[in-house]
C-alpha cells in the first residue's frame, strides 16, 4: 500500500523534475526595432552592413538564465553594405552562397548570468551549412512586455567557409568580422 507520504513526495519531486524552461517568459522578435549589423575590412579601408530579413525567439526568464533557449533565423539575400560591388557579390557562390544556404540560424541552449545587466548565450552559429560553437555576450533590459538585448560577437569568416577562391585569406578582405545585435522583442500573450 502506497502511503500519503510517498505520494506527496512523488508529487514533490515530480514538480521539481519540470524543466526549468517552463518558467521562463517567451518573446518575439520585434524585426522594425532591432538591428542585425556586420563589419569588416577591405583593402584597409573599415566597412558595415546589416541584414535587411531577420527573426526569432526568445524564451527567457531572469531568475533562471540558464533555461533560457533563442532561436533567430537570418535571410543571408538580405545583407546590405551600402556598395553595389560588394553588395552584389555578397550573395554569390563565393561569399554567402544564398542558392544553397539562403539561411544563417543561431541557436542558443542556455544564457549564463555574468552579473547586474551582462548574460552570455552559449550556442550554435550555422552559416553555409558550416556549425560552430559561439559565447554571444549581451546586456539585456526588461521593462514590462519589452525585451532589449545589445550584443558584439567577433567571428572569423574563413571557419564558416565565407570568402571563397581568392577571398579566402585576409588579402583583400579581412578575416575577422564583427557582429552587432540591437534586439528588440515583445513577450508573448
């Protein structure tokens, strides 16, 4: 025979097995109000972008950062750097490949408190097909049903296969490239 005690510790340890991302808040990105953007080098000279096409989710609770999971597709046709060179090459076979891989996702499992308003997202960054591990570092103010996020990510373009035949070293183009997130997302009904 089962006893009360046995059921109310099974009920107890049953809630506690719920996982933590029950808890957390989920949110939209708001594309009209945040920024993707991207700089880079060429021939010396210090250049930027954005993409135009970008979504995703957020599920995020500031109590539990570590259940928080993120989910932002990005549109790689609609990178613009202002140049109609270079904005014109952007999509082809050497740089982004947009006809095979005309999506970069990032894919964050759990985001790490670093103090006050600082967290970092520990994830996976796919472009052209190529999987990387990535630590995106992020201040992130809540204020209401308004999520902001404000984030700097340095990568190197050779190890996701961006920059093809004679762009793969730094020659003309530099290796190193910045990513700047200005994220604005809505917590959902």
């Amino acid at each position: 025979m089962v006893s009360i005690k046995t059921i109310a510790a099974l009920s107890l340890m049953t809630g506690l097995s719920l996982p933590l991302s029950a808890m957390a808040a989920d949110w939209t990105i708001d594309p009209a109000h945040s920024t993707l953007a991207f700089s880079g080098t060429q021939t010396g000279a210090p250049f930027s972008g954005h993409f135009g096409s970008f979504d995703g989710t957020i599920s995020f609770d500031p109590a539990h950062p570590e259940a928080g999971q993120a989910h932002v597709t990005i549109a790689m046709s609609s990178a613009v750097t202002g140049d109609r060179q270079r904005d014109g090459a952007l999509p082809g076979k050497d740089w982004f490949d947009v006809a095979g891989f005309p999506s970069a996702v990032f894919d964050a499992q759990n985001f790490k408190a670093k103090g006050g308003d600082a967290y970092e997202a520990a994830g996976t960054l796919v472009i052209r097909g190529i999987s990387k591990p990535v630590t995106l570092p992020f201040k992130l103010d809540i204020d209401g049903a308004t999520l902001h996020v404000k984030g700097h990510l340095d990568l190197v373009r050779s190890a996701f296969g961006i920059g093809q035949g004679v762009w793969a070293t730094g020659q003309w183009v530099a290796l190193e490239v910045g990513v700047d997130l200005d994220v604005t997302a809505q917590r959902k009904p």
